[in-house]
C-alpha cells in the first residue's frame, strides 16, 4: 500500500461520535473508494494515460483529503463545533458531484489525437 491508501485508510477510520458527524464521513470513504476505483482503471491503460487524466485523479485525492479534515477538526472542535460542522457539511455535499465528474473524465478512456 502507498502512502497515500495508509493515510485515507488511517484518517477512514477515525473515531465520531457526533452523530452529524457520521454521515459525512461515509461519503468521504465513498470519495475515497471512487478514488480506488479511478486509479484502478488508468492503471490497466497506457503509461501516457496518466498524462491525460492527471489533473482529475488528483481532484478526486484532493477532495477525499480534505473531506476527511474537515470531518476530523469538527469532531475536535470544541467553541467553534457548530461552524466546524457546517463547513464540513458543506464541502462534503458539494464535494461528491465533483469527484463523479472527475470520475467521468477520468475514466472515459478516450484519447485524442492533436
């Protein structure tokens, strides 16, 4: 496992226990296993595959990284808690329609010839 899978995997299985917590850190896991999935893929394709759809595989990581944050500073925030909360809330909702456009277009397989 690289270090990127052991820090998602370690930051997925942070212990919550607000309750309003617990929803947002299932879709970041779901972010993080759309990650999995798109790397899989470009991996089975050419080297220079990786060129082409870079930019949105890193999108994608970026957006599991910090939905994990967001969710991890709420759980400890203790005077801010409320406004913790609802920028994690808010990141993570908007988070999940990005990473499956990046998915799309990381996916889609095709190439073109310039």
């Amino acid at each position: 496992r690289n270090g990127l899978e052991v820090t998602f995997a370690a930051m997925a299985e942070q212990p919550i226990s607000n309750d309003e917590l617990k929803p947002l850190l299932e879709k970041a896991k779901e972010g993080h296993r759309v990650l999995k999935e798109v790397i899989e893929f470009v991996n089975t394709q050419e080297p220079d595959y990786w060129d082409l759809v870079a930019r949105p595989v890193v999108d994608i990581a970026v957006d599991v990284f910090l939905a994990y944050e967001f969710v991890r500073q709420a759980e400890r925030a203790t005077k801010t808690k409320e406004n913790k909360t609802r920028i994690a809330r808010r990141f993570v909702n908007m988070m999940m329609p990005r990473i499956e456009m990046n998915r799309g277009y990381a996916t889609m397989g095709e190439r073109f010839e310039v």
